[in-house]
C-alpha cells in the first residue's frame, strides 16, 4: 500500500454522498469490474493507496453541510480490506458520521466489518445504518477461487445475523452472476434461502454483473485458463 493527501473525500451531492477511502483491492475478486481501465489507475491495483486524510476531509465536509443525509462507502474498494486493519482509517470515519448526525451505507465482503458493530449501531439508533454484504458463491471451495483472499459466503451470513441481532437492516449483493459458474439454479437457490432466513431487507443484482471492460476482461481471462481451462472460449463465443 501506499499513501496519499487526497483532496477531497465525498462525492455526490444532495442526499447522494458517497466515499472512499481506499483505492484498489486486495481481496483478489478475479471479476472485480474496478480492475478496468476506465477508473484509470496509475498504480497496481493490489497497491492500495491509501488516503490518509480521509477522517480530517470528512469532518471538515460533514460540518459544512446542513441538510444530514445517508454517506454510502464501499461501491469502489471494500472499506475492510486487510490494511483497514492496522489503519483503522474507516471506523475513524464512522466515528466521524454518528458524531456529526449523519446516517451510513456501508458495503463489503469482509467479516472485519464485525469489529464495528458497535459503532454502527449507535449510528443505527440515531440516525440509519445500512450494512450491504455481497454474496456471489455458497459452495465455500469455488469461493476460494473467485474471491480468494477474503472470508467465506458462509462467515458474512453471519454477519448478516449479527446485524440483525442489533436491529441493523442489510441489503444482499447477489452478483455478479459468472455464465457456467455460479449461474447454477442450486447456488443462487442456496443464497437466497439464507437470506430470507437471516431477515435481509433486500436482494440487488444487476442483471449478470460482469462488464468484461478492458483491463478487467484480461485479469478475468487469465483466472479462467488457470482454474477453469477452456471456459475463456465460451466466454468469447457469447460475446461475438
């Protein structure tokens, strides 16, 4: 990882503000769409950059503003990815949201997110917290492929419980959606059950999900030859 002073730290306007204090992942997503070239990354996107101003940009953002609104976090990079845990950089932020009266919408696949239950729930009870947990694959071996370096399907379901618990409501993520494999009737079934089981409010999904946009259609090609050979050809005889 690598820091930065950003400039500013929401984007948006009106009651549609979002942040993001990390740049890149390394959760190792071999779909991840943010891998394309469009976002225009000048680093390797396993090198997070870091922005280590973000709680001092917040506080002086959220002060500014009259009108308190929901600040939604991790549509770009997960907010609990690894080095959020020696940084600590997106609970200095929550802080920041429940001190100033503003509610949060928070997405991840990360069981870290535990570590702030606490916070959430204040922000909860005060104003609104969102927790959006994305579910892709049941089956905890193929998870292992697809999502490699972040917690199981199984261990964010209870997350999802957790929340619950605390009265925090969740939204499921349920793509993207792989043609040949996790498009299976069984896995999504087995998704859905639970999170009609664990009480989520919601389901998204985007239609399949998976843009196949320059820069991501490489990184997700090269996954496909090492751990699914000859699926790449199938790939590309739908896209023609």
């Amino acid at each position: 990882m690598h820091f930065v002073d950003a400039k500013g730290i929401l984007t948006g306007s009106g009651g549609r503000l979002g942040m993001n204090i990390y740049r890149g992942c390394t959760h190792g997503c071999i779909y991840f769409d943010s891998r394309s070239n469009c976002y225009q990354f000048s680093h390797p996107f396993e090198d997070v950059e870091v922005k280590r101003n973000a709680p001092e940009l917040l506080e002086q953002a959220l002060r500014s503003k009259r009108r308190k609104c929901m600040i939604g976090t991790g549509a770009m990079s997960d907010p609990y990815m690894h080095c959020e845990e020696q940084l600590g950089l997106t609970r200095k932020c929550l802080e920041i949201i429940r001190d100033n009266g503003f509610g949060v919408a928070i997405q991840t696949k990360s069981d870290r997110i535990l570590r702030d239950i606490d916070i959430l729930d204040e922000i909860n009870r005060s104003t609104k917290c969102v927790v959006q947990m994305t579910l892709t694959i049941y089956d905890d071996k193929l998870c292992s492929i697809l999502e490699p370096n972040v917690c199981n399907t199984k261990q964010r379901i209870e997350v999802l419980e957790a929340m619950r618990e605390r009265g925090i409501p969740t939204i499921v993520w349920i793509t993207p959606i792989l043609p040949f494999i996790n498009d299976t009737k069984e896995n999504v079934s087995a998704i859905l059950n639970e999170c009609v089981r664990v009480g989520v409010k919601g389901v998204i999904d985007f239609g399949m999900g998976l843009t196949l946009r320059d820069g991501d259609r490489e990184y997700y090609y090269a996954a496909l030859d090492k751990h699914f050979p000859g699926l790449k050809e199938q790939y590309r005889a739908l896209c023609t």
